[in-house]
C-alpha cells in the first residue's frame, strides 16, 4: 500500500490499515516531509502493531519514521534510478534498490518485492545512506547537470537543443557502455588521458572566453578545471606517465583567465 497524501488522506488510510493487518504501508513523499506523515499516521492510532511501514528515500534513516517505530515495524526501500515522471513498472528491472529493516521478517518482504520487480535488492546501513544518497546523485543528477553544460556550450555556437542533445546523447551513452564494460580508470578517454595539455590549454582559454561575458561567473572555466582533476586522478591509476600527469596539472591549475592570449582564427 502506497501513502501519498496528496492522493491518500491520513485518516482514510488509518481507517483501512484498521481491517488489513498484514500491510505493509510505503510512505511516497519527499523527504523534507517523511517525519512529519509519520507522526500524523502514528498520531492516528489505533492502526494494528502488525502494520509494517517503509519510507522510499535514498538518504534519511529509520529515525524518519520517528512515532511509528515505537509500534511498528520499519524499513526503507529506496530503488536507485531516475523518475523525473511516472513511469511503469519495467522501469525497477536490473536496477538496485537500497533496502534497510532491522526486523528480519520485513527485510525479507522487502527483499522479495525488489526481485519480484525485476531489481536487485542491497542492504544499505543507516550509517552509509548518506553515502550512498551522494553517489546516486553523481550519476544520476549530476551527469544531466553536466549535460546541461554541454548543451548550453554547443549553444554558444549556434546550436540548438535539440542538435546539441541529439549529438551529444550517442557519446554519453557511449562512455557510459564502456564504464559499465570495464570500469572508469579503463573507461576514461580524451585530452586528459593523453596527457594532452595543448588541447587542454586550448579549451580553458575558450571556457575563459565565454565566462568572460557572462554574469555567472567563471562557472565554465571553473567546472572544466574541477573536473579535470578528477579525470587526470582516473588517467594516473590508468598509468599516464608522471611527466605527463604534471603538465596536465599546470594547465589545469593555471589562472588562464589572467594570462589569456586570443588565437588566430
């Protein structure tokens, strides 16, 4: 059973748990509000202990659930995939879902659901679910706010959105095919992994350019150094050679925007 109160009132749903025993009631709802429902639901009363409830989120804890876990069982069931929309069941096939419940029997419930849906069910501790909530946004938020970027710079020259998603979408999911074939350090292609530092050198100076005229800032510039870092990190485990692995260190470290010289065109 779903509990959404924007779909389910509390106090009809409290009336239904009164005659099903056996439910298991997930909390759908944002986790700004997750504590809250579960102290109006508990608030309720007389809901049978036998009641379980689960909270979806990726980072809270069971504490969330606050009231309710003095008389019922808890646990959390957190899939680890994208839903900017509804989207139909499918959607959980091959995916992980981050599963905390002390109480064995639930664990178990929880565990089966998962693989009934296709997915793959992981214990996920309270102590790593702040982690863990982390990484799921690097790859998941971050890399559309990274797509964002790239667009918004096809953009610059003359390309429109759809020309830019269209063209850029082939190469993400490509890097992301062999990231899943044989992991980041052999994933990782580009300047940077080359040891590069022309090329490199080159697109600061252009990111320089742009951040030149824009109200943001340096953002441009600023990203493409901060992860740079991060890509020649990946490049050294992937055996750059340290000669290679410091000029690409200097360039990306050095204040291009004040040394900046415009090329020929």
């Amino acid at each position: 059973m779903l509990l959404n109160p924007a779909r389910n009132g509390v106090p009809s749903l409290v009336r239904a748990l009164r005659s099903r025993p056996r439910a298991t009631v997930f909390l759908t709802v944002p986790d700004a509000v997750v504590a809250s429902l579960a102290g109006e639901v508990a608030a309720g009363g007389d809901i049978p202990g036998s009641v379980a409830f689960v909270h979806c989120s990726g980072a809270l804890g069971l504490g969330a659930l606050g009231r309710l876990a003095e008389h019922h069982v808890v646990g959390s069931f957190h899939p680890l995939q994208s839903f900017p929309q509804p989207r139909r069941p499918e959607a959980f096939r091959g995916s992980l879902v981050a599963i905390d419940a002390p109480a064995p029997p639930l664990r178990r419930r929880l565990e089966r659901l998962a693989r009934d849906l296709g997915a793959k069910p992981r214990g996920v501790d309270e102590a790593d679910r702040v982690v863990y909530h982390a990484a799921a946004v690097y790859a998941s938020n971050y890399l559309v706010a990274l797509a964002g970027e790239a667009v918004e710079l096809l953009g610059t020259i003359g390309w429109s959105e759809s020309e830019a998603v269209a063209g850029l979408i082939p190469l993400m999911r490509g890097a992301l095919d062999e990231v899943a074939r044989r992991g980041p350090t052999s994933a990782l292609t580009g300047p940077i992994r080359r040891g590069d530092v022309e090329t490199v050198t080159r697109h600061l100076e252009a990111l320089a350019g742009l951040d030149s005229g824009s109200a943001k800032g340096p953002r441009k510039a600023d990203v493409y150094r901060m992860l740079g870092q991060i890509a020649l990190e990946i490049a050294t485990r992937a055996g750059l050679e340290p000669a290679a692995v410091e000029r690409v260190n200097r360039a990306l470290t050095r204040n291009v925007a004040a040394t900046r010289r415009r090329r020929p065109r």
